[in-house]
C-alpha cells in the first residue's frame, strides 16, 4: 500500500504517439521518456559510486545460477538463523553516516497532458505493463518505500516489552496501522527494483538492521527481513491493481508477519486495499478500504483493524477503528483515531484512554520534495560499503534525485535492456532464476509457502565479503 504508482513494463510511443498494447509490450521492458541521444555523452562508466563497487571475481551475470541464497563464510549463521545478526553489527565499529535531511534536488514538474494519455491508454490494465515516464517517479525504489513501514518501530519495541499477550496484540496492531501515514502527499511512483535488486537499512540507534531483495520480476514480488533488538519482522510484498479511468485501486496480496524473540509468539496480519484518486481531475488524493486482521498464531488473539472509504463514509474516510479480542472473541481493547495522524487505545475494562502513536511532523520543504518524511529523506543517502546491488548504487535513481532528468532516463534505458539480455540468455540455456539471499520457505503456523530469509548478508557485508551476486547497474 505505501506505493501509489508501482513501477511497471514500458515501450517508447509509436509514430501515432500511441502506446503499444499489452500483447507487444516485451517482458522486461519499464519506464520510457523521449529523449534525443545527441543531448549528452555515454556516462554509464563514470556513473559507479566508489561505495558500491565489488571485486571483479565477487560479481556474476544475472543469467547465471545463484547458491539459493548460501553465502561464503557464514555457515554458522546459515544454519543457526536465530543466532542474531544484529548483534554481530552492535559489536563491530560498523556506523551510518549521519542522517541527511534534505535530498539534492526538487521535485521535477510533469506534463498534465502526457499524463492524461497515459491514463487512458492505460484504463483496465495491470500497472507492471503500463508504460509511466521517469519524471513520474520519485527517486527512491519501491524496496525503499516499503521500509519505511519501519518509521514507527518503535511501537514494536514497546509490544516487546508487554508481558500481558493481549496489550502486546494493541501495539502490534498499532504498528500495522501506522504506515498508511506516509502515502499522504505522496503522489510519485517509486522506482520498480531490477531483479536481484537489494537494500540495506540500519537503525541510527542500533535499535534494528533491515534487508529487502527483488525476488521475482514478472509478477513483481520483493522480500524484506528487519531484526530488532525483541523481535523479528518480514514480508514478501506483492500486489494486484489496475487502472480504472479516475482512480487506481491497490491490492496488496502478500502478508506481513512479526516474531517477538522472548516467547517465539508470531503474529501476522494483511493490509486493505489503497485507492488513489483524481487521476485526471482535481487534487490527488488517497484513501484505504477494507478490513484487516491481526492474529497471534500461537493464542489465536486477534484484532480487526476497520478502514472504511470515502464513498461510505465521506469526510470520515481517515477514521480507523481496531477491535483487539481475546481468545473468547471477547472485545478488550478500542484503538481509534485516523491512519494519518494518531491512534488512542480505550481498554473497555475500565474506559481509561492511552494516546498509541502520533505522526511525526514533516520537514517544511516536504511538498517541493515528493512528499517525503524525515525518515524517507535518508533512505536513499550514500552509504559506505554496501552491497554493489544495493538500490542506492542505482545510477538512474541518484541522477534523478540530483535532477539530471535527461541523464536519469537514458541511465534506466542502459538498465533495462542490459536486464532485457540477462533474461534472455536465462531463457536460451535454461537456467532458472533463484534469489541470492532469501529462499522459497513453508510457514508452519500459516501453511503458505514465500520467500524466507536465508541468513548471512550482515556477515558478509561486515566482512565486505560479497559474492556469487548479480552485476546489476
């Protein structure tokens, strides 16, 4: 739900100006913007960070075969998943650099008309095959959009901290609810992740280490693992959506799951759709619809998290209400508020009130910045050492952030078509694709089967260590 205009396929107009239909539009292909290849030199070799580059003999070709996500050196880790990985970074002189708050350049204007084209070319249509131009874009990938789910963690570290199973249940709930505050504003489509596709994130405090893959591109599917100081968090993150003329409904289809490592209680819980409004006319404008469900698998507890749509509820669209049950189905606890500003918790025992969670205010320069937070102005900021596939080593996504639009575009283009070719000799010797740190996995409380954290990335990026990856950018 947090991205408003996934990444998709995409092909350059025809002579007509028209876009092709979804039988011609080539498997790998994304984002397009017409740009003059006069306008500017070759800059693919002089676009690597010297903090994303890796040994020659550290590096493979995507249409190679991957070791299903087995990493050099870290057997202990690999076989002892609960040996904590983000106690090996807590122990080494392993820091970020200090967060930044703002990103190097403004917001770039779109074309009202090219944009109503698009849409109606694109009316009925799964948005992986709608061709969107890059200056829709907001310069962070959609792996970066989805930690910032991680901006009110904190309310995860409080759950830990519960003994009582039930008010543990409120403040996980609480935190289910919390991200939905971040689409406000945000009306820019994050950048679809490559396959193989990584990213890294590392609390300023230490308080949690996170990792996200691309796992699959055709459908688009990424899975994330975030180890906190109590807890345990992942995801595999999936979605059905189409255009319908006026408005885009998102429908999230992958569930998100958390393991408090005290007494290995694992609770899960899906998310409601994400419609976007005013696609061509008026202000954009975002609002959830649906119901979710929270449940601790090992005492059967619940919550049901209510979001209702502005065509039911007119101005009351941003109310949520969280019903938290015992085992009896018995209500104990109303959480209340709106997902894009607070949440109040009401223990039905004794009506007392306890304010949950409260927004974070945004920077000032937040509108002429894609709408960003305070936490999504670091997620793209240069960090040293970090894996060569990581997002923030994405040459098309750091010139866009610079402003460098032209340059942005024929960089995704590069991308795209060296991807295009990678597929294409996987298909000709008959190699199948496997991610090189998560692992297809069957969930024994759930009884589903995705992609699970197989263990070693913090080790080998202590170690600067990679190896067996995808030569991406």
């Amino acid at each position: 739900t947090d991205e408003l205009l996934p990444d998709t396929d995409g092909q350059f107009p025809n002579n007509d100006g028209q876009f092709p239909d979804d039988d011609d539009i080539p498997n790998e292909s994304e984002d397009w913007y017409e740009v003059d290849d006069n306008d500017y030199l070759d800059i693919s070799s002089d676009l690597a960070s010297p903090t994303c580059q890796a040994p020659e003999n550290q590096i493979q070709e995507c249409d190679q075969p991957t070791l299903n996500g087995q990493a050099d050196a870290t057997e202990s880790i690999q076989n002892n998943i609960e040996e904590s990985e983000l106690e090996l970074i807590t122990k080494s002189d392993f820091r970020y650099a200090n967060s930044r708050t703002v990103i190097p350049s403004e917001k770039i204007a779109t074309s009202l008309g090219q944009f109503i084209n698009l849409i109606r070319s694109a009316i009925g249509k799964e948005l992986w095959r709608v061709t969107m131009p890059i200056h829709f874009n907001e310069p962070l990938s959609l792996m970066q959009r989805i930690c910032e789910d991680l901006e009110y963690v904190y309310l995860l570290n409080q759950a830990a901290d519960c003994e009582d199973s039930l008010k543990r249940l409120v403040y996980v709930t609480a935190f289910a609810v919390s991200p939905f505050s971040t689409t406000v504003g945000r009306h820019s489509k994050p950048f679809n992740p490559l396959l193989g596709e990584t990213y890294e994130l590392i609390d300023e405090n230490l308080d949690y280490c996170c990792f996200c893959e691309q796992v699959s591109h055709h459908p688009p599917i990424l899975a994330i693992y975030c180890e906190g100081r109590g807890w345990k968090f992942w995801q595999e993150y999936k979605f059905d959506s189409k255009f319908r003329g006026q408005f885009i409904r998102l429908s999230p289809t992958g569930d998100v799951h958390v393991r408090f490592k005290d007494n290995q209680h694992h609770y899960s819980w899906n998310r409601p759709d994400t419609i976007v409004h005013n696609l061509l006319f008026g202000s954009l404008w975002v609002d959830q619809d649906g119901e979710a469900k929270v449940i601790n698998h090992q005492t059967q507890e619940s919550s049901a998290m209510i979001y209702e749509p502005y065509s039911k509820v007119g101005r009351n669209y941003k109310n949520v209400t969280c019903l938290v049950k015992d085992v009896n189905n018995k209500i104990e606890y109303e959480l209340s508020g709106m997902w894009d500003s607070h949440l109040d918790c009401t223990a039905l025992s004794d009506r007392k009130i306890e304010r949950l969670w409260t927004v974070a205010k945004r920077p000032s320069s937040s509108a002429k910045m894609y709408g960003f937070t305070n936490f999504a102005m670091k997620l793209n900021q240069p960090q040293e050492g970090v894996c060569p596939t990581d997002s923030r080593c994405r040459p098309d996504q750091r010139l866009m952030e610079e402003g460098k639009i032209l340059e942005a575009s024929k960089e995704k283009h590069r991308l795209e078509e060296k991807q295009r070719a990678a597929r294409r000799r996987r298909a000709e010797e008959n190699i199948k694709y496997e991610p090189r740190w998560f692992k297809m996995k069957t969930d024994t409380d759930t009884g589903k089967s995705y992609h699970m954290y197989n263990g070693g990335y913090w080790n080998a990026r202590l170690e600067q260590t990679f190896s067996k990856i995808p030569s991406l950018f």
